[in-house]
C-alpha cells in the first residue's frame, strides 16, 4: 500500500486551472517560428518570446531553481515603472538574445516538471514559504498568483495571434475572483466615489459584482443594489484588457449607464496587475 499523501484538494483545484493554461500555450507556441515569436503583444514592452521567458523563470524559481543575480541583469526599461515589474523583468532579460524556440522547450521542460511536482506536493495551502519578491507568503496564495498571471499570459499570447479562448474557462473563473477582488480599490479610491454612491459592473456571460460606499467612504462589495448610481457593462476581453492595463484597452467599447463621469473614472483607473 502506498504512503503517499494525498493532494490537497484545494491545491489540486489550482493545479487543474494553471494546466488549463499551460496546455493552451503549448498548442498555441507548437507551431511558432523564432521570427514569430518575437513579435509584440499587448503586454507593454513584450513579446511573444518575453511572455514565455518571464514564465519559465518564475515557474523554476518555484521549483528552487536556480536565480540570476539581479546586479548583473540591466531591467531599465521604458515599461518598468515600479520594483515588481524591475523584478519581473530580470528573467525576461536574461533570455532576450535566445531563440524564441529554444525558449519555448524550456517552457514545455519547466511546466512538465512543475506539474509532477504539484502532483506530488501534500502541503497545505496555509503553508507559509518564502519566495521573492512577495517575501513570505503562503503556498496557497503563490500558487493562486500563478494561475491568474499564466491565464493572463495566455491571454496576451492569444490576443497577440488573433486567436480567441479560454475566456470561461477555470483559469478564467479563478482570475475573475482574484483580480476582482481589486475592485472596491478601484470604485472608492481611484475613481473617487462618495458615501453612498454604487457601481453595478457586468462582465458579460462572465459575472456581476455590486460595490457600494459607506458612510464611512469605505467601498466594499454588496449581494444588491436598488438603483446603482453608475453602471458598466464589459465583454470578456475588454475586462481583461482593461484589469491587466493592456494595450489596446483604449479601443474597448463599454456600455455605461447613470454616472457616466464616474464610470469613465473607474474604467481610466481599472488596472491591478503590476
């Protein structure tokens, strides 16, 4: 009888929606040559090729490989604007003069590896572990991280090819929750919502979140609303555009309806990624 452990369920729930993804960009990369992976996507500052380096390297560094010294990659870029993107940028840099095949199999090598492992990994989510540049954090959380940022790759990639997917899919449902979460955020702080007024957002065929501002100006989620003062409606791809402050969110086309000036508000303030 075997004493191995079982996969948290939880654990595996995440599993299945990072493997969404990783198959997705493995049919869709197959294909490509070096020439085409270079062209650009809607990733600021990136390419194809950028796209698939950047996870390859955060996709080691969760296995414990090895990490370049930061002092000796130069990440001054016109795109990198705080130090989370410094970071992200350090394994881009490192494989910007490599073919974009040859990091393309080191995409499907790390993604293979990183699958078995998850398979094999018992721990529970709470785990607290310790991983740049978020410091210490828990497996849980890291791994969640993992799962929106490769469905919003894959996401880049398909937008950059002309080829639409995955937009309801479980990694698409699990970045709705996470990014979303950022929401309130950006109808309190950013958009500037007074006490009392509401954001009805719809993204559509996808979800429906409420926000409301209470008295105390805190902006929170809500389970209804009577008559929201301002309400959006997005298609799936406008939300992601917008929520990932991709280029070409500027050519998307929501349906707004109440407080318009507050809604334009929102949506100019709409990223939450890095």
């Amino acid at each position: 009888m075997s004493s191995q452990l079982a996969i948290h369920p939880e654990m595996e729930r995440l599993r299945l929606a990072w493997l969404e993804s990783v198959e997705a960009i493995s049919t869709l990369g197959a294909t490509l040559s070096d020439e085409e992976w270079e062209a650009p996507t809607p990733c600021p500052g990136w390419s194809r090729k950028d796209l698939i380096s950047h996870i390859v390297g955060l996709e080691s560094r969760v296995l414990g490989g090895e990490i370049p010294d930061p002092k000796t990659v130069d990440v001054a870029k016109p795109w990198v604007k705080n130090p989370a993107a410094s970071f992200m940028e350090i394994d881009v840099e490192v494989r910007r003069a490599r073919r974009g095949q040859i990091v393309f199999g080191e995409f499907i090598d790390i993604t293979h590896l990183r699958d078995e492992a998850w398979r094999l990994d018992s721990r529970e989510p709470e785990t607290l572990i310790h991983f740049d540049p978020f410091g210490e954090i828990s497996l849980g959380l890291l791994l969640a991280r993992r799962v929106m940022d490769i469905w919003t790759h894959n996401q880049d990639l398909r937008t950059s090819l002309g080829i639409p997917g995955d937009e309801l899919g479980l990694g698409a449902k699990h970045s709705w929750i996470l990014l979303g979460a950022g929401l309130p955020m950006v109808f309190g702080k950013r958009g500037g919502a007074k006490p009392g007024e509401s954001l009805s957002l719809e993204v559509r065929d996808c979800f429906t979140s409420l926000i409301e501002v209470n008295g105390d100006g805190k902006a929170a989620f809500v389970k209804e609303l009577a008559i929201p003062t301002t309400s959006i409606s997005l298609s799936a791809h406008e939300w992601y555009l917008l929520t990932a402050g991709r280029e070409g969110r500027e050519k998307a086309t929501p349906i707004m309806s109440g407080d318009t000036e507050l809604a334009q508000r929102v949506l100019t303030n709409f990223s939450v990624t890095p």
